[in-house]
C-alpha cells in the first residue's frame, strides 16, 4: 500500500502534498478541540495548537524532504521550472544559448574535419606502417622537393631490409576515348608491388597479377570511375579502355572508399595501370620519377628505416656525380597527405579551441550575473525553508538545461559547418576519408557541455547555498554589496576574455595582412583577362618533333584570330611553383668550376607568349617569328638572372649553353645567344607561400627539337595562354571550338585564367586570413557583451552610491566618467595580457607570415585600439544609464 | 557506539509508543508519550511528523488512513517486523547511553 502510493506519488506532487496537508490539519484541529475541552476560549485554543505545532508550512517542506522517492518528481518540477525562469529571461537565455551553441557548434564542426583529415588513420590497412620516401634539398631538410628516380626505387628494393614491401608509382593524366566522349582521367602508373603493399583488395574482378606486366597491358578501375562512367555494370570487366591511344584490358574494380593519395594530391586516382616488364623508360639505371612507398616490418621504426633509406641513397647517388644535392626525406602517408593544409587546420583549431574557452566563460559570466539578481529571491526560499541542497539541485538542472539546449543547438551547428565546409571546399581538396560528425568529437562536445554546465552551474548553486540569508537580505535593502566577491570573479572572466580576443585577433591581423601582402605583391605579370589552356599531345598520333611544332604553330596562329584576343602564346612549361633548375655554361665564364654554375630554371616559350602573360621586354627583342629551326639559336634571360649573375653587366650577345659540361647530354644543347631581358616573374615554393623570384633562361620552342624518346611519358604536354582585350570575356565554347577545328580527337581540360592558378597557390594564407579574421571578430563580439554584462551589473549594484555621489554634488559628467574608468581598466589589464600572451603565440605562426614581422607594432596597436574602442562603447552605454540615475529616486529605493 | 541524539531518541519513542498501543495517528502517539512520561517529555509536535514519514520511508512503519474514535479522517501509523526489529536496538543503546551517562554522573 504504503510502496504503491509512493509510486503514485511520483505522478503527483499535488496528492502527495495534500495528504501531508490534510494530516497536519487533523492533528492542529484535534489538539484545537483538546484544548477547548480543557476551557480555553476557542481563539487561545487554536493560537495554543499552533504554537505546539510550530510552522506548518516548514513542518510540510520537511516531510516532502523526507520522500527520497519524490526526486525523480521534484526534477522534472525543477525542469519545468527551469524552462519558466528561461522565458521569463529570455535576453538572458537567447545570449546565452546562442553563444555557447555557436562555441559548441563551431569547435565540434572544425574539430570534425580536423579528425577526418590529420586524426584518423587513413582508410588502408594498419596505415601507420606506410612510409613514404622523397628527396628533400640540402637547404630545405624537412619538405619533400624531389621524387626518387626509378633507378633509386630498384636499388632500394634490392637492399632495404626495414620494410616488408616498396611499391612505386607515379600519377599521369589519361585521355580515355573510343568510348564516349573523350575525357581526361587521373592515371596512376604503379609497380606490381604497389597494392600488395598498399594491403588493398578487389571489390570486384581482381588485382594485378605477377605477369600482368607482360603481354597485353590491363588496367584496375576505381569504384568511382565505375559508378560515373560505367554505372556500375559488370560487364566492363574484361572490356578494353583506349587511354592515350594505348588499349587496356580492365581486369577488376577496386573496393569504394580505397584511397591512396601522395603530396597533398587533392584527387583520387581514377585508373591505374602498369609499368610494363621490359619498358625502355624503366630499365635498371632510369632517372624516371617515382614516388615511393614502403610497408615497414612490425618490427622496424619509422626512425629506424629513415637512416637506413639515407645511406642506401647516399651509396647510390655516389653513382651519379650530377644529381642536385639532397637528402632522404620520409614521413609517414597521412602527414603527406595533409602537408598544406596541417598549419592552417591546427590554426583553426586553436581558434575555435580559444572561442570555445570564450564561449564558456562568457556563459559562466551571464549565469554569475543573474544568479546575483536572484540572491534575493535564494534568500527568501531559504528563509521559508527550502533547504541548501533543494537549492543546489534546482540551481544545477536550471544550468544543465540551459547547456543542454545550448548543446542540441551546437549539434546543429556542427552538422550545418561540416556541410557548409564540404561544399565550400576552401582548400581546393577534401579528405580521402568523408567528413562527418564524428563520434568522438560528438563525444567530447557532449562531455564539454555537461563538465562546463556542471562547473559553471554548481558554483554559483556553491556560493547560493554558502549564503547567508540574514546579511543577504540586509545588503539587497542596504544597497550594499553582497555579491562583490563575484562581481571580482566575474571582472577576472571579462579580463581574461578582453585578453584572449586580443591574441586572436593578432593573429588575424597578422595572417590578414600576410595575405593582402601577397595579393599586392607584383608578379611580373598580368593575371588579368587571360585563359590558360593544357593541352596533352599524344606521341602516337604527334611522333615527330615537327608535327608537334606545327600544331603549336597553327593552334596559336588560330587563338590569335578569335574575335577580342589580343596575344596568345606557347609555352611548354607553365607552372607558378616548384620550378626546377639546371646549370647554365657561359662563354664568357668557361673557368667556372662545374659545382659553381650559374643555376636557372628553363622555360621553353614561343612568340607572343610575353605579351600574353603580359611580362614586360626590359631589353633588347622578344622571340619572333624570324627564329626558327634553321637561324642561329637565341635565348632571353629575366632580370633575377641578369642581376644575380651578370652583376649589372649587359648579358646581350652573351653565349651560353643549358646543361652541365661533364654530363654527355649537354653536348646536345646548342649554344644560344642572348638577344634580350625580360621582368621577373614570381613564384613559389611547395608548401610555402612566399613569392620569390628566380633565375629563368627563356628558350624558343621553334628552334628546339621535340625529344619524344628522351621524355619518359607518351605525350608531350603545352600550355597556351590567350589574353584578351580588357572587358572582352572568351567563351570556354570558342576555345575549344578552334582547338577542335584542328585536331578533333584532343580533350580540353578545365580551362583556368592566371588569376584563378595565382589565387589557387594563394589558398592557405587566404583561408586562414578569413576564418581567422571571422573567428577573432566572433570572439571580440562575445567579450564585448562580456564587459557590458559586467558594466551593467556594476551599475545596477552601485546604484544608491551613484544617487548619494549626484545628490552631493557630482554632475553626471563625473559618474559617466567615474564608471568609463572601471569599464577602460579593466581593459587595459586585459590587453596587457593579451599582448603579452599574443607575443608567445604567435612565435608559432611564423612559418605562416609573409611580408610583415611577427612582432610588427603597427599590428599590435591596431588590435589595441579596436579593443579599446569596442570596450568603451560597450561601457558606455552602463555608464550613460549610470549618468541619469535619479539621485531621489535611487535613494528612495527600496 | 551507539547512536543516541535527539532524533533517535524520537524515533525511539514512536516506536516504543506503537508498540505499547498499536496503530495510532500521529496526534494519539504525542498525547500517549505526554501522558505516559506523566508530562515530563513533551515534542514539539510538528516534528513528529518527518519523522514518521521518515521511518515509514525506512519500513519501520505502515500506515493507513482510516477514521478516528471521534470520526476525523486520520492516518494510523501501526510497526512492520523491521520496525519491531529496529526498536531492540534503539532500546539496547538507549540502555547504553543511559548506562554511560550514570557512570559519569557518578564518578567522583
């Protein structure tokens, strides 16, 4: 009975409540009608009862306490009751939730593409053991700058004992047609060992197999591919896909989701084939590039296998006196897949970490503040009996509720900036695994939100049920201070706050100015109204020099005709990156030992190719169409070439030769005059985002033979850039219409202008600058409805002090000033820290700085400025109200 | 050490009172310890009842609802075996306190 109506009390505060009540006043009543027995008049009778009784209404919430099973009762009441108290404050309630949904959302969105990007291992089998080898140069140890050579991969794989397998590959564009319109395919031209090392299998159809290298060459599919082009039908195994004119056997498909990307390869692979037994690029001495990878022993550390990969090369390059100086460089697969974007995620999420750290203390400083305007209202509760523990628990679920919308709403938020980032796609390249909320990220939000509601709740609940009703119901009628233990704890929260939006956004501004200094920067030439277009000519259908010749001929000869073209121009070699170089003899400098040549990247152009790009001539002629196959060679030489090894000399008429003199190649090379110089044109270097200038020998291509059999490839790839009449905007339609017009069988690829390949290197530093830009400003926002929070606060508390200062004589000048000053000083602590932790912190970002000083005052004295300024207008508006406070009313008060 | 404050020692007089008279509502359970302790110990009443609630939380107790010997709607309070139980025990170590009080009243 008594366990039932327990239960049922569960359902019913109300009964419950009732029983006691009815219980109680049965028992006043009795002993009422005692006393009248006794004699006394029925008014002392009752008086009598009471007294013996004591409060009835303590007595109650006492025996309500006692019902341990009405918790479960008391905390949905509690819930109910926090949802009333949020809408009864629901500016409160909408800061609140909004800023911490917003810290929530944002740390669990970017946190989650962190994870899929450079925290989870990637999707092949146990990927840590993967290693992957480059060559790096001398100067720069830690960044990959050149492949290894096949011949080095022989050698490794005759000697290595670290690794349990090596496979090599090497990435190639594929024109896949016969079949359909011709499309250009990612190719992946791999060793047999290359997916037995990988540890992949087939999802349909099968691998290559030992011999596969021999006879008719095969080709593996990817899942994607199958999906797009073939809508998965199984009747392609066995088919044949004509790929640069060559036919392949397709003998299986590869398992979705399989991934094997190297450097930063924003793509997967969309067809892979072999490199074939007996091929003359491949034989055992070939300098054909290779990317490398390796499968450690279980035993072996990464360590370990790098020493041994640097003397096995070191022995190897001995061979080969020519060679640029380099070292071995390894790091495990996923670092290599994540080289570029590394810095500017981890950025990113320091910042969100710091908004996050933001969002919750400005929380904490929102629930402070009102848990103070409720003192009272604690007071009251206590006085009528609600025990510190009653308040604690009610004070906790009003917090948990709080944070438990704030959490759903983040949750929201994730989801919304994971798709908003995918669909963005501001790297230009999106994980090989998918990006999703992740599980434990989701995980680690929940933990966060709860630990902080319960951290910041319960302190607050600890200060309510330390509160002393008495002084607490003194001090709100006095007009003194009771809270101004935390109007301190809450003045440290904004400090801190002021502090953190400062190195926040000193790293914006840094990485701001980073890229608005790279945009500035010259180039040399002009990226403006201009097309570029890759074209890939097949040796097969173009096997003499001559033709290919020709065809660059005519095709620019028909680009320049298109209605609003002003130049178009050839060149073999259009790349604003990663250019290497070669040694360059001169006539005039024949005693220059062969390690002290002069060094300068060769680009092979042809007529017009300046004017198109728009680099200006600074001396002496452009090519024209007078040289060619049968006139004297010519070259022209940049200004960085002239200046760094002509030492201000005039180098026109100067004799040099491409190549170094010890190596019988050379020997090929003519001799070329220098008939002109033209500007320097910048670039940059893998992975960093510095332009520079360097040395270039420009060469044209119609008095070069095309080497077909020295090229390792089967096709010989040009670029031809078309730049237009200013405001003329050039159809994609008409250029590959009049490409078409001369070889109907050529796929076009996409056709970029130069500003998007320019904006394309630029990609880091300009998300960087913008999300970091955004997230600074988000953060300022929050610690200026800090200051205010607390300002008001302030104000609201010295309310009858303001009155009694006006009504002795100070004029509303000297309160708005009087409150301006708490408001500014305690910005000032705050951006003194700031500054100082902004110092420390940004000695990590220097890497990530182009053009401007780590520590450049002008940076530092902006942010400054706009912090101050953000918090006097966030104090001033307290302090205005301060400034027409009503000295009679606020003394009449209460 | 046994437990013996005030609280106990109210619980211990409920129970003892229970076990005198039977089941009886709160009311009857101050006037029977009013009279039975010839006036010495009287509670404030109001008290009376956490603590009934409480040791009918602990299973000590029961109770109904039921009417009165004057026709009042009251709730009889009547001892379960744990509450019989738990009064040998209440009993043994007010014994005890009572024991080691007098022993230190007498010590001289």
């Amino acid at each position: 009975m008594s366990l039932f109506r327990r239960i049922s009390n569960l359902f019913s505060r109300g009964k419950l409540e009732q029983e006691i009540q009815d219980e109680i006043r049965s028992h006043i009543d009795m002993r009422t009608t005692g006393n009248i027995e006794a004699g006394m008049d029925p008014e002392q009778a009752h008086r009598d009862a009471l007294l013996r009784f004591g409060n009835p209404n303590l007595m109650k919430e006492r025996v309500v306490a006692q019902d341990a099973a009405l918790t479960l009762e008391s905390l949905a009441a509690d819930v109910r009751y926090s949802f009333h108290q949020l809408l009864r404050n629901r500016g409160f309630a909408v800061i609140t939730i909004l800023t911490l949904a917003l810290g929530i959302g944002a740390t669990t969105g970017i946190f989650s593409i962190l994870n899929a990007w450079i925290i989870q291992p990637l999707p092949l089998k146990d990927p840590q053991q993967l290693i992957i080898f480059w060559r790096a140069a001398a100067e720069v140890p830690n960044e990959p700058a050149y492949y290894f050579s096949w011949r080095d991969y022989i050698y490794f794989t005759q000697r290595s004992h670290a690794f349990q397998s090596l496979g090599a590959s090497f990435e190639r564009s594929y024109a896949l047609t016969g079949n359909g319109e011709p499309e250009n395919l990612n190719g992946g031209i791999m060793s047999r060992t290359l997916f037995s090392t990988l540890g992949v299998s087939a999802f349909r159809g099968r691998l290559f197999l030992p011999d596969d290298d021999m006879g008719q060459p095969v080709a593996v599919i990817s899942h994607a591919l199958w999906t797009r082009r073939f809508h998965q039908s199984l009747d392609v195994l066995g088919q044949t896909l004509t790929l640069n004119d060559k036919s392949f056997k397709i003998v299986g498909i590869l398992r979705p989701g399989f991934s094997y990307r190297v450097l930063d390869q924003p793509h997967d692979i969309d067809v892979w084939t072999l490199i074939q037994a007996g091929d003359p690029h491949y034989k055992q001495d070939s300098v054909a590039a290779v990317a490398i990878i390796g499968r450690l022993k279980p035993s072996v550390t990464p360590a370990q296998a790098k020493s041994e990969i640097a003397s096995l090369q070191a022995e190897n390059d001995r061979h080969y006196p020519d060679i640029p100086k380099s070292t071995a460089y390894l790091s495990s697969l996923q670092q290599d897949n994540t080289r570029e974007v590394r810095a500017s995620l981890l950025v990113l999420g320091g910042a969100v970490g710091l908004m996050l750290l933001i969002a919750c203390t400005n929380t904490a400083s929102l629930i402070v503040g009102r848990n103070i305007q409720r003192e009272k209202e604690f007071a009251i509760r206590a006085a009528l009996g609600s025990s510190a523990r009653r308040l604690l628990v009610q004070l906790l679920v009003e917090n948990l509720v709080l944070y438990g919308i704030s959490g759903a709403l983040g949750l929201l938020i994730a989801f919304g900036s994971v798709r908003g980032f995918i669909a963005w796609n501001p790297f230009g390249a999106l994980p090989a695994q998918p990006v999703t909320v992740s599980l434990p990220v989701l995980g680690v939000a929940a933990a966060l939100t709860v630990l902080s509601g319960l951290f910041f709740g319960a302190y607050p609940a600890f200060q309510a049920a330390k509160l002393n009703v008495n002084q607490a119901l003194r001090a709100s009628s006095s007009g003194a201070s009771a809270a101004s233990g935390t109007l301190r704890s809450r003045s440290i929260i904004v400090l801190t706050q002021i502090a953190l939006s400062v190195v926040l956004l000193i790293g914006a501004s840094l990485l701001l100015t980073t890229f608005l200094r790279l945009n500035a920067q010259p180039l040399g030439f002009n990226p403006a109204d201009t097309a570029v277009i890759n074209l890939s000519l097949s040796h097969k259908r173009y096997p003499s020099g001559t033709q290919l010749t020709q065809f660059a001929d005519r095709l620019v000869q028909r680009l320049r005709t298109l209605p609003g073209v002003d130049a178009a121009g050839m060149t073999l070699f259009l790349r604003m990156s990663d250019a290497g170089t070669e040694p360059m003899q001169m006539d005039s400098q024949r005693d220059v030992s062969e390690e002290h040549l002069p060094q300068a990247v060769p680009v092979t152009v042809g007529p017009g190719f300046f004017q198109a790009m728009g680099i200006a001539t600074i001396a002496g002629r452009d090519f024209s169409e007078s040289d060619v196959q049968a006139t004297r060679p010519v070259a022209l030489l940049n200004e960085e070439a002239v200046q760094r090894y002509f030492a201000g000399k005039n180098p026109i008429g100067e004799q040099l030769r491409i190549g170094n003199p010890k190596d019988a190649e050379t020997q090929k090379n003519p001799w070329l005059e220098v008939v002109g110089i033209v500007a320097s044109t910048k670039s940059t270097r893998y992975n960093q985002i510095a332009w520079e200038s360097r040395p270039e020998v420009y060469t044209d291509y119609r008095q070069q033979q095309f080497d077909q059999s020295a090229d390792s490839s089967d096709f010989t790839r040009m670029s031809f850039v078309v730049r237009t009449r200013p405001g003329v905007s050039l159809s994609d339609a008409a250029i590959q219409r009049a490409i078409w017009s001369e070889d109907p069988n050529l796929p076009v690829g996409q056709i970029k202008s130069l500003g998007e390949m320019v904006s394309g290197l630029q990609t880091q530093p300009r998300v960087r600058a913008r999300l970091l830009t955004v997230f600074a400003g988000l953060t300022l926002l929050l610690a200026a409805i800090g200051i205010y929070g607390v300002m008001a606060q302030s104000v609201a508390q010295r309310y009858r002090e303001i009155g009694i200062r006006m009504a002795l004589g100070a004029d509303r000048n000297n309160v708005l000033r009087l409150v301006l000053k708490q408001g500014l000083s305690l910005t000032l602590f705050g951006v003194v820290l700031g500054t100082i932790l902004g110092l420390v912190a940004v000695r990590f970002m220097k890497s990530l700085l182009y053009g401007i000083s780590a520590n450049s005052p002008a940076t530092y004295f902006g942010v400054i400025a706009v912090v101050c300024f953000v918090s006097l207008i966030a104090s001033f508006l307290p302090a205005r109200r301060a400034a027409t406070i009503d000295p009679v009313r606020s003394l009449r008060t209460e | 050490m046994a437990r013996s404050d005030l609280q106990g020692t109210l619980d211990l007089l409920v129970l003892k009172t229970l076990s005198q008279t039977g089941p009886l509502y709160g009311y009857g359970i101050v006037l029977h310890i009013q009279s039975a302790s010839d006036d010495l110990l009287r509670i404030e009443e109001g008290s009376l009842y956490p603590a009934l609630h409480r040791m009918e939380q602990r299973g000590w107790l029961s109770s109904q609802w039921s009417l009165s010997e004057t026709n009042r709607k009251v709730k009889y309070y009547k001892l379960t075996a744990a509450g019989r139980k738990q009064l040998e025990t209440a009993e043994r170590d007010f014994e005890q306190l009572v024991k080691g009080v007098r022993a230190i009243f007498r010590y001289a």
